[in-house]
C-alpha cells in the first residue's frame, strides 16, 4: 500500500485486517524484523511550506530528505543535525524520507552541539493504530501547549502512529569550516582531547575518532572559524600534534563520520550511546574479549562497534548490551543479517517500570498491535 | 475561572489525612494549619487562590515516594509546587489537594566538566545551577525571567524557555535524565548521563507534562561552557512592523543571535520611568546580543547594525563596555515589574510565526482600542514568543473579566496566525479552556490517554491542562 493522501493512509490503517510492516523509503532497514503488509508513506510527498525568515519547515512524510536540503540550500540553510543517510552503513537502495529520518530520530555529529533530530522536530501530523488522524506540536519554535508527543513520536519507529506530515526547525548555514585532526591517540587521550575541546567556548560542532585521526570541528564566519582553530591548536597541542583540514575536505569527513562509512564492510554494526568518560574502558574491554573495530562520535558519547565475522556479532552485541547494562548506556544493533536481530535484543531492555509505560503507551496509541508490532522488541 | 467541586469525603477525612502524612514525614515537612496552608493558596497567577487540604514538603525522593503512596492509597489529588512562580496557575490547589513542595529537594548531587552535566534536587532554584558551575566558568543555559526563584522541578513541568533560547533551545532541549516518582510511588529513572533514549523518548515527554505524570525529584543538565563574551545592541524603530521585518531579516542574514528581544512605546516608556535606562524615544526597539570573541562580536553586530539601517533606525547604541551593556539589558529586564507598577496586568504568551508578527501587533492594537485595555508588548522576537501584557484593574468591577476575554481573543489570533496559546509557560487552568481552539477533541484524546497510563486514577494536578469538560469523565470514575 502506498497511500498519496493523509486520508488514505487513515484509510489504509483503520480497514487493515492485520499487522503492517511501515516504511518510508525503505533504506533504514533497522530494528527486529517486522512480518505484516507493507505500508510505505513515500507516495505523501512534497514540502507544505517553507519560511526562511521564521527558520522553519514543514512536509509530507514522503518527501525525499534531498528534496528537503536541497530547498534549504538555496536558502542558505539546513537541518543543523546533520542526519545520517544509512543507505552507505546497510547497503541499501531507495531514496530517505522525511518521515523515515523522524520516525528513526536520526542525527548526526552535530547532535553534540545543536540537539538531535527530536529537538528540532517542531510539529507532527500522524495516524495512529486506529485510524485517527492526529497533530501535537505546531510550526513554531516555542509551543509547550498540552503534551509534548512530538517527541514521543521521534524514534518511535513508527510504532505509535504513521507519520504523515512533520515541521523542522532549520538553522543557517555557515560560512565555512575547519577541522583540526589529532593524530593516534588511544581512546582514553583522545576521549580526553574531545572533552577539553567541548569544554571549550570555542563552540565545537563535531568531535569524533575514526581510525587513528581525532576529529574536532569548527564551523562559522571565516575569521571565527581561523580564531577559534588557533585557540584550539594551542589548546589540544599538549595531547599531540594538530593537523589542520580546510572547508571542503572537512565537509567530506564529516558526511563519513555522519554515514559511518568506514563500517559499510562490516557484517555488523552495534551502536551505543553512552557517557563519554565511560566510552574509553568501555572500548577496550570490548576490544579485548571480540573482534570488534571502534568509532567515536559526540565526544566519546556516541560509540559504534563494527563486527566483521557476522557468526560471532550476537555474541559481541550481547555482551555490549551486558556492558551498558552496568553503566546506564545503551547499545542497538544496526546492523545484522535477520537472522541474528532475531536472537539478540536489538534496542537495549529497559527496567520494568519504565518497560511497563512504554507498553501501556503503546496499547493507547495502537489498541490492536498492529503498527510494525515487535519492531523495538 | 472554574474549578471543580472539591470532594468532600476527603475534605471530612482531613484529620486523618494529615495523620498518614505525618507518619512517613518529619513533623515539621507537613503543613496543614489553616493559617499555614494559606501560603500555598496561589501561585504567580495570583488572580485565583485556593488553599488546599495540607501541604507537605518532603527531603527525599524516598519521603515523595511514600506521601504519593499514601496519597494513592487514599484516593487524595496532590499539586506537585516547585517555587510557585507559574503564571498559568499551574501550582494551584484545589480544596481537596495535599501540595507536594520540592524546596527542600535542593542540593547539588554531582558536577561532572568532563561529560558536561550536573545532577540536582528538583527543588534547586534555576540561577543556583548555573551558580553552581560558575566557578569553572559553566552555565545552565534556560534562562526564565523568574530564574532567581523558579525551581527546575516546575522548568521541566512547564518546559521552561527564557531570553537566551534562540541559540540555546528550552528546558526539553538541556534536560538530559530525571528521577521520577509516580503516583502510585514507584520510583524510576528516565534518561541519564547518556544522549538519547533506548527505547521511547519518555523523558520528552514528561518533559512539559505540567506535573500530571509524576513527581521529578531530581534531574540531570547539561551544562555549557561559557562564551567568551557577549555584546548587546539596541535598535529604535518608529514602527512596530518595521522592527518586526528587521528581525527576520536578521534572521535570514546566516547570523544567530543568542537573544532578540523587542519593546514597544508602553513598555518602553514605562520601564524607563521606573528603571532609567535612559532608552530613546520611539515606537519599537530590539535588543540584539550576540557571543563570542572580541573580533568575532564585531564582525556579527557589523552585519546586523548594516541590516538595521536598511530599516530606517531611530537609533542604533552599540554598547562600547560592560557597563552601557547593563544598561542596554536594564529596561527589557526590569519590564515587568515597571508595568507591575502602573497597573494590574495579566501577561501573555502565546508563539506565532515570526513573519506573522506585523499582522499580529497590529490586530492586538485593534482589540487593545475595542476592549478599552492597554496592552504593552515585550516578547522574545526571534522565536516568535510573544508577551502581551494586558493592564487593567483588580479594584475595578469586571475587569478581569473584561481582561480574560481579550486575553482569550489574543491567544485565539496566535493561534490562527499558525501559532499556539502558550510559547513557555504552560496551560495549567489559564489557558485550560481555549484548549479546544487548538487542539480537535482526539488530539486532546490521546493525550489524557498518555495521562491514564501514568495515572490512572488522575490525582496528579487533575483540573488542570485540558478543559474541565473533557476532563470530566476520567476526574469523575476516578472518584
């Protein structure tokens, strides 16, 4: 089914006669798989309106994120979270959405410094397991009229309701960037490095490790970008050497480090969001006991755990979720064959308690269990 | 306003209320006087007072636990009240209810620099957050005009902005982990040191739930680094319409302020009378600040002042030291209480587009004329949030009543205009009833659905958020 009006997909949901297997462009292939008729909202498309001066836009579900930064860029502006494009990391084909990049709350490095795609997600317009339409939140930057479900419905992966329109706070776009690199530092130095840099009033947008090189960001009008790198220099120089790399060949990095690109080879992929000064022990004992490759992303606060040998990833997964346990983090695997989501706990558990709400939400929002039913486990 | 009837079984049963409470707190934690209690009776929108059943102001996340236990097992309402300085009666009782104060849930439990957050009591006042990390040259950034009393417990119930959130984004945004107690007294912890939530995003939604969905006793922040400076700049227009297209101008320009601030003619000269800060003679004015460096401020006040002249200024002052910076700030932060000095006012806060902001100053000058009220405005302009402050007379016959109704037509005009009735400061019972202009009745639905699964026997702060009529069905089988 792939409705082309938000009356449709009402439609579509309140005359369905079992479970249904929601996407949107179908490339964030994430989550326990789901059996049931698939329902795509790629066919809602098209941005509803877009106001530069107000830092705001609003648009189907459908409509293609492309779509959505190609009209800011001509306005000089952009989704300042920086979503990831999975497509790279999990070898999928198709075309994100809007939707999708919500339902999934997905950002990027950015996330450290501008909030993540749940705080710039200002509006929604969704349909809920029976059939109802309904909006929470607005097109306006400050709304703290009745609950907030909008951020309810980020990353709820379309488990509560099927996105139909979402409204986006937009920011604008720098005049340039720069990124100054740190060259083999272990992950506690480099963990190390990163936090002294975010504790800095130098406004770092990025702060990640991939491979040997530690990566800090700077972006803005250019003689603030050339300040602030010097200040940094000066700043990081007792951890190591400070390489420095310009405006485009920045840019590119971070796409990589936003798609996690170094891991599109891996069998699988564990994400894990955790305090940094806990990431670096964190590391290494995963390291020491599984073959696993390690990126950091959020200063530390964003792990992932590349696993080249698909037969030994549950194992390794597990034992990172086990590990998260321990210390309040949580780890979800991104990627694997179906197979191995469907022997291990994709998203992390939860206590009771709060397992107990997420469920009893869920029974309010799809009484009959039928939006992608299982999905978060 | 209305309010439900009070339940008078538990109104007869107060002794013996009074008597569990005092069981599982201190003697002196539970407050039920009648001369005692009347310190609870309102909130900062003292137009409506109620003192409650008794109040009680536990120590401990343990201590709330057992009073919401004891208070479920009674059937009693409890009004969570953080420092009470709501200004849409969000902390106000109703004759029936045990407040539950959070001030003593004060202390710092954990400053962290490395990973950037601090954990504290709820009770712990908005500026003693920041006053706590200063030493190291760290704030807190939601910045509520009332920070110097307001408590985090009552920020995360209302989702609190301030002045600075163009940049820094509201309360939600800087919240990173609660401990929650619900009312049935179980105790759990939502989010943590850690970004993002495993599963649901509960803590977004507790985040502004108005004290419906349980008590936070304590909260973990993220904390920022200070800039190394920040610089105001004042701009005077003779026309309303005209500073509003010069901040979205600003706006569109790539540069971001981290606040924009806008005064008109009333509030102008009224706070000068009262605070003289000697601002110039005019229609509107905008108060820019922008951070960072020394050479970085200069390069962005360059191209916001050029912005500014496209707009035939009155008066453009650039603060050349920390003290004319003060001065800049002085008038737009004394607001309040200048015109809390001429007069009554009931103050506003519904959100509209920023492109709307002519067209919405206008239509509130229209309505100021039909009503015979004045209005001034002061509002954060860069986001749009607008606080129109209605002035009339408490002493008079019918003026509030005549206040209210406009209120209620101002809040109607955010709301068309693409905008809502409450930008930060929440719905609580004032803006409870124009619900259904925003909302149609399964957008509200679903939300008391979110509630019954929190609470099911809707005791946590019931008469408040949604319209007594929609309400009434759940309040009623609760009973």
């Amino acid at each position: 089914m792939k409705p082309t009006t938000e009356r449709d997909l009402a439609e579509a949901i309140a005359s369905a006669k079992g479970p249904l297997r929601i996407t949107g462009g179908g490339t964030r292939d994430v989550g326990n798989p789901v059996v049931g008729d698939a329902l795509s909202t790629a066919a809602l498309s098209g941005i509803t309106l877009y106001e530069p001066g107000a830092l705001t836009i609003v648009a189907q579900a459908g409509t293609p994120v492309s779509e959505i930064e190609a009209a800011l860029d001509a306005e000089n502006q952009r989704l300042a979270f920086e979503p990831m494009d999975h497509r790279t990391l999990l070898g999928t084909q198709g075309t994100p959405t809007v939707g999708g990049m919500v339902a999934a709350n997905v950002s990027g490095p950015r996330r450290i410094a501008v909030g993540a795609c749940r705080d710039h997600l200002l509006g929604v317009r969704f349909v809920d397991g029976a059939g109802t339409v309904i909006k929470n939140g607005g097109r306006v930057m400050k709304n703290v009229t009745g609950y907030d479900l909008v951020k309810l419905l980020a990353g709820s992966y379309g488990t509560l309701g099927v996105l139909s329109e979402v409204s986006l706070k937009v920011l604008p776009k720098p005049e340039t960037e720069a990124t100054l690199v740190l060259n083999d530092l272990s992950l506690e130095n480099s963990v190390a490095a990163m936090s002294a840099a975010l504790g800095s009033p130098f406004e770092v947008t990025g702060a990640g490790k991939v491979k040997g090189q530690t990566c800090i960001r700077i972006e803005g009008f250019e003689a603030s970008v050339r300040y602030r790198a010097e200040q940094l220099t000066a700043l990081l120089s007792k951890h190591s050497d400070v390489d420095q790399i310009e405006h485009k060949a920045s840019g590119s990095l971070w796409r990589g480090i936003a798609d996690v690109s170094g891991f599109a080879d891996h069998a699988a992929v564990t994400r894990v969001s955790v305090k940094p000064s806990a990431a670096p022990a964190l590391g290494v004992k995963i390291a020491g006991q599984h073959n696993v490759d390690v990126m950091l992303d959020w200063g530390g606060g964003l792990m992932w755990f590349g696993m080249m040998q698909d037969d030994a990833a549950a194992v390794a997964h597990q034992a990172i979720q086990d590990s998260c346990a321990q210390i309040n983090a949580h780890a979800t695997l991104i990627k694997a064959p179906i197979e191995t989501r469907a022997a291990v706990p994709v998203f992390q558990p939860e206590n009771p308690t709060i397992t107990a709400l997420s469920d009893g939400i869920r029974a309010k929002f799809d009484p009959r269990g039928i939006l992608n039913p299982g999905l978060m486990g | 306003m209305e309010m439900p009837q009070p339940n008078p079984t538990i109104l007869s049963r107060k002794a013996q209320i009074v008597e569990r409470l005092q069981k599982v707190l201190p003697k002196d934690a539970v407050i039920h006087t009648d001369a005692q209690v009347r310190a609870y009776e309102c909130d900062a929108l003292t137009a409506y007072k109620c003192p409650p059943l008794c109040a009680v102001l536990p120590a401990s996340t343990d201590e709330v636990s057992a009073v919401l236990k004891a208070c479920h097992e009674m059937g009693v309402p409890v009004v969570p009240r953080g420092s009470g300085t709501s200004l849409a009666g969000g902390a106000l009782p109703t004759a029936d209810c045990v407040i539950l104060g959070t001030a003593r849930l004060n202390a710092v439990l954990e400053t962290n620099y490395e990973d950037r957050y601090i954990r504290v009591g709820s009770g712990r006042t908005n500026l003693s957050v920041t006053g706590a990390v200063e030493e190291m040259d760290f704030f807190y950034a939601p910045d509520p005009s009332s920070q110097l009393a307001c408590a985090i417990a009552g920020n995360i119930a209302m989702n609190s902005g301030g002045a600075h959130c163009l940049k820094y984004g509201v309360t939600t945004n800087n919240l990173m982990g609660v401990k929650m107690v619900l009312m049935d007294g179980t105790v759990t912890e939502i989010g943590g040191t850690h970004l993002d939530a495993a599963g649901l995003d509960l803590l977004g939604l507790i985040c502004g739930s108005e004290g419906q969905l349980g008590v936070v006793t304590e909260a973990t922040l993220r904390i920022l680094r200070k800039p190394e400076g920040a610089r105001p700049v004042l701009m005077a227009f003779n026309d309303n319409e005209v500073a509003g297209a010069c901040v979205a101008d600003i706006i569109k320009a790539g540069v971001l302020p981290v606040a924009i601030e806008f005064m008109d003619r009333l509030c102008i000269e009224t706070t000068d009378n009262y605070a003289k800060a000697g601002y110039p003679d005019c229609e509107a004015l905008l108060i820019v600040e922008v951070e960072g460096a020394p050479e970085e401020i200069d390069e962005q006040l360059a191209l916001i002042l050029d912005i500014a002249r496209k707009h035939d200024p009155v008066e453009l002052r650039e603060a050349k030291s920390a003290e004319e910076a003060a001065r800049i700030w002085l008038g737009r932060k004394s607001a309040f209480g200048a015109v809390g000095q001429i007069a009554d006012y009931m103050c506003l806060d519904g959100t509209i587009p920023v492109s709307s902001l002519p067209m919405v100053l206008r239509r509130i000058g229209e309505l100021s004329e039909e009503y015979g009220l004045q209005v001034g405005n002061v509002f954060h302009a860069g986001d749009g949030n607008m606080h129109p402050l209605i002035l009339y007379n408490a002493n008079k016959e019918g003026d509030l009543e005549l206040c209210e109704a406009m209120g209620a037509e101002i809040l109607k005009l955010c709301v068309d205009a693409g905008g809502c009735l409450t930008g930060e400061h929440g719905v609580g019972i004032e803006k409870r009833d124009l619900m259904t202009h925003q909302f149609e009745p399964q957008d509200l639905e679903i939300q008391m659905a979110v509630k019954d699964v929190f609470d099911p026997m809707w005791l946590l702060n019931p008469a408040k958020v949604f319209p007594l009529e929609s309400s009434q069905t759940r309040r009623i089988a609760a009973e």
